[in-house]
C-alpha cells in the first residue's frame, strides 16, 4: 500500500515525474518484503517446469523456459522431426541389366550396421522379399553422407551407399542416374544410391510420411511471431518439398553437420534467439550450439537427448508453441 501511495501521491496530485517516484516505489517494496520477492521467482520456475514435465517436456534448468520467451525463430531438422521417421522404400531402379534382389541385398547388407530410419526401411523391404542381406567387412560412415564396406559376395567387393554427391565423390554418374535421382526427389522422395568400383548399380527410392501435428505447430508458431525454418541433411528438393506443405519459407538442405551449425550461427546473428529440433547423431552439435536445443526424446539419439536442454519425451510437437 505505501509503495502504491508513493508512485499515486506525488505523481497524480503534485504533478511529480513518473519515473523516480516509481524507483522509489520499487525499493521501498524491496526493502519491505524481499522474502516474497525471492521465493517467487524459483517457486515461479519451478512450477513452469513441472508444468511442461506434465506435457512431456524434460526441461534441464529455468533458463531455457526463460529464452523460450524470447525465441525469434525455430529451426526444424526434417527426418523424424517434421516427417514420420517411419521411411519405406518406394520403389528400386537398376542399371546395367542388374535385378532389384541383388540391389537390394547389396543395400541391406551394408545398412546391417547402420541406426539410421532409412537402413531400417531398406532391411525391412529385403526381409519382405525374403532377400538374404549380403555379408560386409571393413564398413565406414561417413557422417552426414553415406556408407563404404567390403561386400563378400558380389564380384567387386568394394560398395558405396548414399546421396548423389556422396557417391559422385568416386564414381560417375550417368545421365540416366542423375534423371532418376531428380524425378524421386521432385517428388519429395529421398534418393539413395549404391555403386560398386566400375559403376552406379541402383538407384533406391525412399518416402516419408509427414507428421499429422506438423502444420499446425508451424501455424502457432507463425500466429506467435515465430520464424520457422528447415535445416537438414536431405536434399534441397525433398526439404523445399516438405517445407511448401507445411508453409515454411526458408530451407537449407544437404548439410553436414559443422555446417548447420555454420547456419545456426548466421540464425543466431539475424535473430539473435534460435532454437533448434532435431533428434539425429547429426543434428547434436546445432543443438548444443542453439540458444535453446529441443529433442525427440522418445526416438531421439542419445547424442541429440544429452546435447538439448529440453526433451520431448513424447515426440509430440505440439508441446513447442506451448513451451513459448
């Protein structure tokens, strides 16, 4: 009451200053009642967090519930985080009077060591074909790019699997394969390529259902003044694809992970508060680097969980625009 009466005394009925007088307001409530004043603040938080916990968000400490507040843009991985995370194989195209059953277990075969949803769905196509994978040896990932191994079966053993540019790093690419692989991704789809030494053996097409919450968290976001954006491995025509049917206007595509990072840190520059959703081995460094990492906490690596300061141990987006 007396702080109240020092800022409506002076100000209403002698025509004081506004700004002084509501300093001196302020200290004297301070100064009077600092207990309330400092048990609010942390019993505040806590309960923000208890409350997000309660809608499946593990927030690890009060200041990120604090930058959510302040968020200026959201960038989405795409794979698991926008889409499904559920791949299946579409279609397999052969070159060189190859069958599909030897493209395929050539696939399946060095995807046998990979965590990755779109080996899931490559195994799961052979193991629906009752296609034997074939056995590998001496296997290498490439991080954000593909795999190499050693096939025991197929006369040149040597065999690369992966995007376009990863597999044009060692061998041509036909025009026919470059057509194949541009008609897959206009159609949203992602393109995987296996070679061996001598050739491109297969083109493999993979397709990804979005997820059903996906356009109205981009919605929310967009009505609370949130730039959404896509930051992703994938390549630009599946992104750019996925981005016109959720109403996202900025994609960058084809990224290893230094160089979303290299992008988050432009974000962070024109926005100066960016988050970053993703859930990949690939996408834990943006994560860390973001003013505020979020991960699929359910189907999330345990790179992404550790490197985040808020799971989603729902998966569910919706939380999002909740939390800010």
């Amino acid at each position: 009451t007396l702080s109240f009466l020092m800022v409506l005394v002076p100000v209403a009925l002698l025509g004081k200053p506004f700004d002084p007088w509501f300093i001196q307001a302020l200290t004297l409530l301070i100064i009077s009642c600092p207990c309330a004043l400092v048990i609010s603040t942390p019993v505040t938080i806590f309960s923000a967090i208890g409350n997000a916990t309660q809608r499946g968000a593990l927030v690890k400490g009060g200041r990120f519930i604090e930058e959510m507040g302040r968020l200026k843009a959201i960038a989405f991985d795409k794979t698991r985080t926008l889409t499904r995370g559920e791949p299946s194989v579409s279609e397999v195209f052969t070159f060189d009077d190859l069958s599909p059953k030897e493209v395929l277990a050539c696939a399946a075969g060095i995807e046998t060591f990979s965590e990755h949803p779109i080996a899931r769905s490559i195994l799961d196509r052979a193991e629906a074909e009752n296609i034997e994978p074939h056995p590998f040896e001496n296997f290498e990932a490439v991080s954000g790019k593909g795999l190499k191994g050693e096939c025991l079966v197929c006369s040149d053993s040597h065999q690369c699997l992966g995007n376009i540019r990863f597999v044009s790093e060692e061998h041509h690419a036909g025009e026919e394969v470059l057509k194949q692989v541009q008609e897959l991704e206009r159609q949203g789809k992602t393109a995987i390529v296996i070679s061996d030494h001598k050739r491109v053996k297969g083109v493999i097409g993979v397709t990804d259902a979005i997820r059903g919450e996906s356009r109205p968290v981009i919605d929310d976001l967009l009505r609370l003044g949130i730039t959404p954006l896509i930051l992703t491995g994938d390549n630009g025509s599946s992104a750019r694809f996925v981005a016109s049917q959720l109403g996202i206007e900025r994609v960058s595509a084809e990224l290893l992970p230094h160089q979303k990072v290299e992008e988050l840190t432009r974000l962070l520059q024109e926005y100066q508060h960016v988050a970053m959703v993703g859930d990949g081995v690939n996408d834990a460094p943006a994560l860390a680097s973001a003013s505020v990492g979020i991960a699929m906490g359910a189907i999330g690596s345990d790179a992404a969980i550790e490197n985040s300061d808020i799971a989603l141990m729902n998966d569910n987006l919706q939380i999002v625009p909740y939390l800010v």
